[in-house]
C-alpha cells in the first residue's frame, strides 16, 4: 500500500478532515479516503468517520 495527496483541512479549532488516495499494489486498485478526527478533552484525537472509495482498478 502507498499513500499520495495526503492532506489536513481544519474545518474547526477540534475537527480536521484529512484527505489522501491509496493506492494497493497487490491488486493495482486506487481509492481516495477522507477522514474526520476529533481532538478530545485530554488533547489526542479520535477518529470519528472515515470514508473510501476505489477510483481504479
């Protein structure tokens, strides 16, 4: 797996989206991903939707 575009978008001051495309050499299949994390009240972030979609294959 190889991962290209890869991008963070603040949307707030505690949700970022990020943004990439993966691409899986065992089966030369591409798919763009997005992502919506949420920093917590301790300060790590936490994953609360991510997304993905095969674009090629």
């Amino acid at each position: 797996m190889e991962c290209f575009h890869f991008a963070i978008k603040e949307l707030s001051s505690n949700i970022v989206q990020t943004t990439f495309e993966i691409k899986d050499h065992t089966n030369s299949k591409v798919s763009l991903r997005s992502s919506l994390w949420k920093k917590q009240a301790d300060g790590n972030w936490q994953i609360i939707f991510h997304q993905g979609t095969i674009v090629q294959s």
